[in-house]
C-alpha cells in the first residue's frame, strides 16, 4: 500500500499551533494510519463509525467518507456499515451520514450505469464532445466509427441529455440519419409529436427540418450519427429544449 502522508495540519495551524499540527501530520497520519496491523480498508471503515457516534457530521467526516471510498468501500458497504451503526449511536446520525455519504458515492453510481452502457453495445462510447457541449443540456460523448466516405459517429447522452433544436442545411441533398444502438431515446421534429427510439430503430431527417433528439429520463442512450452527403451542408444550431416541455415525455 502507498505511504499514506498529510500535511493538512501544518497548512491550517502550522504557525498558530505547530505542535498540534505536527500530532496531526506526522504522528496521527504518518504513523498511525501506516501501521500495517489493520488494513487501510478497515480503518477508513473504523473512522467513519467513530465520527458518526461521536456525531461528527462535518468536513471531516466527508473526507473520511472520500477516503473509504477511495479504498474501495462500496455504495452497498457504507450503507450496512451506516445502517449497522445507527441501531447503536443512533438514527439521526445516520441520516445525517446518509445526506453526506449519497453525495460522495452519487458519481461511482453514475459510472457504473455508465460502464453497463457501455457494455451492451458493440460501439465505443468515445471522449467528452467538448466540442459541441454548449449545445447539449447534459453530457454527452462522441466516438467516430467512419470519417471516409460518410461520416459516422456514436453519440452517447448521458439520462436527461438532449441536444438543442437545430437543422442540417444544404443546397442539395445533406440530412441526417440516426440509428438508436443502445438505451432509450427521443427524436422530435418541429410540430409533430416525439417518436420513441429503442436499440434498431432508425430515423431519417431530411435537410431543412428542425428537430432535436436526445435521451429518455431514467436512461442512457446511444446512437449511430450517419451524415448524409450533401453540397454546402452545415448545422444551423438553436435554441435548448425547455424542461418543462422536455419533462413531458414518459
């Protein structure tokens, strides 16, 4: 296991109570939380019980919280342990520790909703579109399959993500077609109810008509972007879809 150092101590009280941060740093972390008798998974889980009978729900506890995570203590872990503790220290301490830990382990459930995803598509979910981020209301991913001949993208959104209105332009032919490879998604075109898409289904849209497309609520969604070739094509985009329409949808 990687030494475990902290300087915390000396950054916060090393001018005003040095000693107290040389305990803190160099006895309490440096030696204490190196001693190899308990592994560092255990301890993290001893601390944060001690924290919460001793009803300590501040920063502190967060940090602890983080740490036991980072050593590899589960959403399902932490929630036995808290639920085991409060028959004993008692039930407000543990809401309290629940509002904390449900934050510190909210991104671990959205990568492993994000990871199963991932494995039920034979498309790589690709890098962050950065690139066009200002354009999408949630997060979303591009992963190029096909830029010779006709431009093919995977394009992932995470629940709730959809892209802006907006309309492919060309002076002649251009367009669209999108193929859901896997979750649930939405397609909408301007005046005109939202179709449903689920992994095979396929949508052909035309140049010139405005529309948007984009995830169902409760789940992620990917699909095939094809670029339909076309003279002078562009991408003319506009304004969000509000929540209140986009929270319609089922």
């Amino acid at each position: 296991m990687k030494k475990i150092t902290q300087d915390a101590g000396r950054k916060s009280l090393g001018e005003f109570a040095p000693e107290f941060a040389h305990y803190n740093d160099d006895i309490l972390f440096g030696e204490n939380w190196n001693n190899g008798d308990i592994d560092h998974k255990t301890r993290c889980i001893i601390t944060v019980v001690a924290l919460m009978s001793s009803g300590i729900t501040d920063s502190s506890l967060k940090y602890h919280l983080e740490n036991a995570k980072r050593a590899g203590v589960t959403k399902s872990e932490i929630a036995a342990v808290v639920t085991h503790v409060a028959f004993y220290a008692g039930w407000p301490k543990a809401w309290a520790v629940f509002n904390m830990a449900k934050e510190v382990w909210a991104e671990e459930s959205a990568e492993t909703a994000m990871a199963a995803h991932a494995n039920s598509m034979a498309f790589p979910i690709g890098a962050p579109n950065d690139g066009f981020k200002q354009y999408f209301s949630g997060k979303s991913y591009l992963a190029p399959v096909s830029k010779e001949q006709v431009g093919i993208f995977n394009v992932t959104f995470e629940p709730s993500c959809r892209n802006n209105w907006h309309v492919h332009r060309a002076s002649k032919g251009g367009g669209q077609i999108l193929i859901c490879v896997a979750g649930r998604g939405w397609y909408m075109e301007w005046g005109k109810e939202a179709v449903e898409m689920k992994p095979g289904d396929c949508v052909n849209i035309p140049a010139g008509v405005k529309h948007w497309h984009g995830a169902a609520k409760d789940s992620w969604f990917s699909h095939l972007a094809i670029e339909v070739p076309g003279e002078n094509a562009s991408n003319e985009w506009l304004e969000p879809v509000p929540d209140e329409e986009y929270n319609k949808l089922p």
